[in-house]
C-alpha cells in the first residue's frame, strides 16, 4: 500500500509530493490531465510573492513580513486567517532555495510587469519551466506519477474511540480503489465548472446569468469534483463560491487556457466604461498588481458581463500588451462607433473626465498626484486627458482564475471535519485558499499559498503515516 496519495498535478501536489518523498514516503500522484495538460494553473503563472528582508538576487530591496501581511490584508479587506496568511508570508521567505534543488531557476522582473522587482521572484520559463522541473525532480526520486487519472470520491472513516475521520480510499472514475496511509488533496477549485459557476452566481437584477459569459484563465480540468465530494461528506469549508481571483481579459479568449497572455493591463492608463458608455469605478485606485484581480469581478456586475478599456497615443508602451491588437481609430466617435457604444453617452464619459483632469506630475512608478475632481467616480492616480491620437480599445469580459470556496484547514493543512482536523487527510493549493483569500488579490500569492501548504501537507502526511494505522 502507497505511504501517501497525492491527488492534484499542480504547483500544490507537486510541492507535496516532493516533500513527502524527501521525508521518505512512498508517493503516488493522480494527475487528472493527460501529461501534455499536466500542472493547472500553475502552467500560466510567472511568479511566486516572497518576503525578504534584504535584496536577495533577482529580489531588489526589501519586503518584510509586516508589509506583505498589509498588502494581503488589504486586497482582501480583512477576510482572512491571520495566523495561515502569515504562516504563508513567512514560508515564502524560505523555500526559493529548496525550489532550486528541485530544478526551478529564477530571473528579473521583466518590463513592463509593473511595481514587481522587489516583491515577487520569476520564474525563468514561467510556470510550465516550474512544472516541468518538479515532474522530473518527483520522477527522479521515485514518486509515482498517473496522467488521466480523475478521482470521483474518497472512502473516508471514523477512528474508533476519537470519531475524528481519516482517509482509506480513493475512487477512480474508472472504477479502481487505491488505498494509502495518508492524502494530500491538491485538486483545484470549481472554476473549470460552469454549470456551478452558473448556480453559485445566479442571475442579476436583468434577469441576467452572469456566469454564462464568463471565461476561464486556466485549465478546463478544475472540475471541483474532489472538492463537492468533501464537502457532501461533511468537511468544512471556508469561503464564498462567488468570490475568485477573477480578471479582466481579452473578450475575444478562449473559454479556457487563455492564460496571462489575454489579460488587459491597461487600465490604470485610461478609463474602463460599461455597455452603456459609462465609468464605474477608480481606474488608479491603487498600483495595478494589487488591484487588477478586482476588475473580473467588477466586469461581471456590469450590463452584459463586459466592458471597454480606452487609452489614447500616450499610454502605448507602458504596460505589457495583450495578445490581440485592440480596436484603433483616429477619432473618439469613431472608437465609440467600432465598439458598438452610443457615441453622444460615450463623447459625454470622455469629455467629463478630460475636464476634471488637473494638473499633476505623471509618474506610473508612484502613485502619483494626477487625479482628477468633480467627477464621479473619481480617478485617484495617473487621471491624464485622453485627447491624443491614435485612439485605443479593448473589449473585456471576467476571466477566472481560481475559486475560493475551498477546505477550512489549520497550520498543520489538516482537513476539518466539525472543527476536528483528520489525522491522515490534508488540503494544499487552490482547495484551501479560501482560508487565506476571502476576497482580492495581490500578484503571486497564489503561488506562495500553494508552495507553502504543498510543503506543509507534504511533510505532515508523511509524518502521519507513522501514526496512522488503516483496516483494510
């Protein structure tokens, strides 16, 4: 019988499975994917957040814990587990090291990714190098690895004596039974499953779905089967399943694997209208990377799931650009005319805000003094006149990342069953998340939950198997 199963394929299992290894644990990992899908969401990331106190090669600066932990707080207005967050924050200070070992080499910021040299590490190759790098360090020391291996339920039961449960089994869609000392749950939220997207949001007050437009960022394996499955067997969870790391993207993306190539960073630069021609929220209200997670959501509450990012001739060159050209046109009626927009509503939005743009010193590296007045809403940062052509458009619709409904853990990344931790069952990655990021996000937390509850699980389910003693 396998000492530890890791079901997931991602950044999370990975880094489990590895640490169980290393603790020596025999491993099998279930990866849902087939190997050319192989890893998540972790394929499109780029970047881990790490605290640091001192510049630390590709890291400039510092970044001590207490800044991360405002930074976190404050994206997510509060709603989280100040103990687990910090537990993540200060793990992240220590595990660039043993990702080297595993194969994972790290680069500069690259330009054009905004305020992130002295906070978040590269990976070189993005994540599909990351990924790639620990399926051969996990192969090499022996972990077990199945592809097209998708799980449809677990065997749990209750210690005699305790009641506390405790994993036995896990059901293979394909019928086979695999029994281990101990699991690792790492199998992603529920965004891939739009009929749950669906149910989750329900309609608007249009009589609207908005789940119906949305577009998944990543892989179309998050299913959430693993996680409903939990949750009807009574573990606990955490988090709302509305909220999301959810971002503006190219309306023109795939419904899936988009990734980051099709998010639109140039929002900070102009102003974002509705299908109505008309602004609703502070395009410069904070730096990009610790506000663009809030555009999706802001996108999904809008007429229509969609809006229109407008910049003019002076903000070409100052942010990563998509892969699709936007809309261009020399005029603004003529801008307002390709999109579809009312043009007399849209002339009156632009013409309203280039007013009450007042004079400042632009500067996209601060958060500078160009806001504007007597417009609402205001524009708190970066407000500039759009009054230089070539003009500039992009469509964009809710792109999600990953869900936060997930499993209520503690700093062990036990799953809670009634407020008692199993002893042999443990949650890492986008299935836990919740505990951390009740709402919001900042660029690269993802990765560093991930790595640290992955690291985490990994060792206490290895440990486990020593206590543990399963009946057949």
């Amino acid at each position: 019988m396998i000492d530890v199963l890791v079901i997931g394929g991602g950044n999370a299992a990975l880094c489990a499975a590895l640490m169980a290894r290393e603790a020596g644990a025999s491993v099998l990992l279930l990866e849902t994917a087939p190997r050319e899908w192989r890893g998540g969401n972790s394929i499109h990331t780029r970047n881990l957040r790490c605290m640091h106190d001192a510049p630390q090669d590709v890291l400039t600066g510092a970044y001590p814990e207490d800044e991360f932990w405002q930074d976190l707080l404050k994206v997510t207005g509060g709603k989280t587990d100040e103990k687990l967050a910090r537990l993540a924050i200060r793990e992240s200070s220590t595990c660039r090291d043993w990702m080297r070992r595993h194969g994972v080499f790290f680069q500069p910021s690259l330009t054009g990714t905004l305020h992130l040299s002295r906070t978040n590490a590269f990976f070189m190759g993005g994540g599909k190098a990351l990924v790639n790098a620990y399926y051969r360090s996990a192969e090499k020391l022996g972990v077990q690895i199945r592809y097209d291996a998708p799980v449809e339920s677990l065997e749990l039961h209750s210690a005699s004596g305790s009641g506390r449960r405790l994993f036995k089994a896990a059901l293979l869609k394909n019928g086979e039974r695999i029994m281990a000392s101990s699991c690792v749950l790492a199998a992603g939220g529920f965004e891939s499953n739009l009929g749950w997207l669906r149910e989750a949001w329900g309609q608007n007050e249009l009589g609207e779905w908005p789940a119906d437009n949305f577009l998944i960022r990543g892989t179309r394996f998050n299913q959430g089967v693993v996680l409903k499955a939990l949750l009807d067997a009574g573990a606990d969870p955490i988090g709302d399943p509305t909220q999301a790391h959810m971002v503006a993207i190219d309306a023109r993306a795939p419904l899936y694997d988009g990734g980051i190539c099709t998010r639109i960073d140039c929002v900070s630069l102009g102003i974002v209208v509705n299908r109505d021609a008309r602004r609703f929220y502070d395009e410069g209200e904070d730096f990009w990377p610790k506000r663009y997670a809030i555009w999706g959501r802001l996108v999904a509450q809008q007429p229509g799931q969609v809006a229109y990012s407008v910049i003019d001739a002076k903000a070409v060159g100052r942010f990563m650009p998509p892969v699709f050209p936007g809309v261009k046109a020399d005029t603004l009626p003529q801008l307002a005319q390709q999109l579809g927009l009312d043009v007399a509503t849209f002339m009156q939005t632009v013409d309203g805000y280039n007013a009450a743009c007042g004079a400042g010193n632009f500067d996209h590296t601060v958060l500078d003094d160009c806001h504007t007045q007597g417009v609402s809403p205001a524009k708190t940062h970066w407000a500039r006149p759009i009054d230089t052509a070539p003009f500039y458009a992009y469509a964009v619709k809710p792109g999600i990342t990953f869900t936060y409904l997930g499993l209520k853990t503690d700093e062990t990344a036990a799953v809670q069953f009634a407020g008692v931790p199993s002893a042999n069952l443990f949650v890492a990655g986008e299935m836990m998340a919740g505990n951390v990021l009740g709402q919001g996000y900042t660029a690269g937390v993802g990765m560093s939950i991930g790595t640290a509850f992955g690291r985490i699980a990994g060792v206490q389910a290895a440990k486990s198997v020593k206590h543990t003693n399963i009946a057949t």
